[in-house]
C-alpha cells in the first residue's frame, strides 16, 4: 500500500466510503464469502484475502471481513467552513478517536454540516474513527484548526451564535432558541471547556441531570444537543 494512502475498514464504513465518492478508492481486500458483493457503483473488483490479513492491514481485529484502500481523508479548510452555512459542532480537546467517531455518528444522523477539532491533542479521522462513525465522516466536513478559540472569534465576527456546554454554568438547553446556525461547543471527556473556548461561547446550555452520576457519554450529550437544536420550535 502506498504511504500516502489510508485504509477504511468495516462494512457499513466501505459502503458509506464508496458511496459518497469524495475520495477514489484504490483496492477492496475482503474475505472470499463477501467478493460477490455489491459494494457499489464503481467500487473495485475485490481482492481475496484471509482473515488474518485483513487484521493487518486494518490494524485491528473489527474489519468484518473488509479492507478499502483510498486516497487521504479530504479535510475542509477553515476558510471553506466559515463561509458554509448550516450547524456545526466545536469539540474542544477530545481524545479519544472512538469518542469523535460516535460523535459524527450522531452529527450526520442529525443534519450538522461540519465538525471541527484541534490540530494538536485531538485525533483526526483515523480507521477507528471512521468504522465508530459507521461511514458517517464520509459526509461530514471535518476541519482542524490550530487555534480553536481564535476560530471561534471568526464565527462570531460573522454573527454565528456559539452555544458552550457547560453542567456547571449553563441554562438549560431545552428552554435555549436554537438558530439553524447555531454553533455546539463541546468539551472533551472530563474536563470539559478550556476557559479560553468558554469564552468565545455566546452562551452556555446543561443537561439537568436527576441521577447520581455526575455527566454523560461525550456521544450521549452530543446527541441530545444536536437533536433538539432542530426540533420545530
């Protein structure tokens, strides 16, 4: 495989990788009871290949008997992001790639246009993050920005409102006006906001939470942010 090549690995991340037809698909390795599948239109013809090989080239034991190999994940420039329009969702300093997988997961079932991460301390989209998401960063605009909070500021100065979550401080997020532009401001896994993202943020929504346990699943509080930001008023 070519150095500058990536590798997508599980079924539904194939099919999704192929059928969004953003980036050219070079190779499907896959086990011999699924090469008469049909993977898609102008899908190559598969390569054969045993279980363990597919472990190998997809770094990990979840392939589900398939392999792609394709051109690099086509992230979008800051510039291109801004001027988009739509909901976008700000994830400030997660770390885990299965978190931001089930996070665009949740953003392309939920209609969000981009979703934007820091260069450094966050993953990009890797084969883990691409197999959680099941496909969904193929039709995702993913950005990554080197100062989060300075392209908070740009999304302000363009009248964007931000909307920070934040347990502590935050108003609760079903009695908050979600504008079809609105921009979610998420922090990463314990910690929370950086003080320097928190405040760009034009406002800041919780989660009442009734339970014991004191917060939720990244993905889980992700999805009941997004969700009800385009619930009809």
């Amino acid at each position: 495989m070519d150095d500058a090549n990536e590798v997508v690995y599980g079924r539904n991340p194939v099919r999704e990788l192929i059928a969004s037809g953003r980036r050219r698909v070079h190779e499907i390795h896959c086990l011999p009871d699924l090469a008469s599948e049909n993977w898609g239109p102008g899908a190559p013809r598969p390569v054969q290949a045993d279980r363990a090989r597919l472990g190998r080239m997809a770094g990990s034991s979840e392939h589900q008997g398939v392999v792609a190999v394709t051109d690099p994940y086509p992230y979008i420039e800051e510039s291109a992001l801004l001027a988009a329009g739509g909901r976008l969702i700000c994830l400030d300093g997660v770390q885990d790639p299965r978190n931001l997988g089930a996070v665009c997961r949740v953003a392309e079932a939920a209609g969000i246009t981009g979703i934007v991460v820091p260069s450094r301390g966050s993953p990009g989209v890797t084969p883990a993050v691409a197999k959680t998401s099941a496909g969904a960063v193929e039709h995702l605009h993913l950005c990554r920005v080197d100062n989060l909070p300075r392209f908070l500021h740009d999304l302000g100065t363009r009248g964007r409102p931000r909307f920070g979550a934040d347990a502590e401080r935050g108003q609760d997020y079903r009695s908050v006006v979600w504008p079809p532009d609105a921009v979610l401001v998420i922090g990463g896994e314990g910690e929370g906001l950086r003080p320097r993202v928190r405040e760009r943020c034009d406002q800041l929504v919780a989660i009442p939470m009734e339970g014991t346990v004191g917060s939720l699943n990244l993905s889980v509080a992700t999805a009941l942010l997004a969700f009800e930001a385009i619930r009809p008023a």
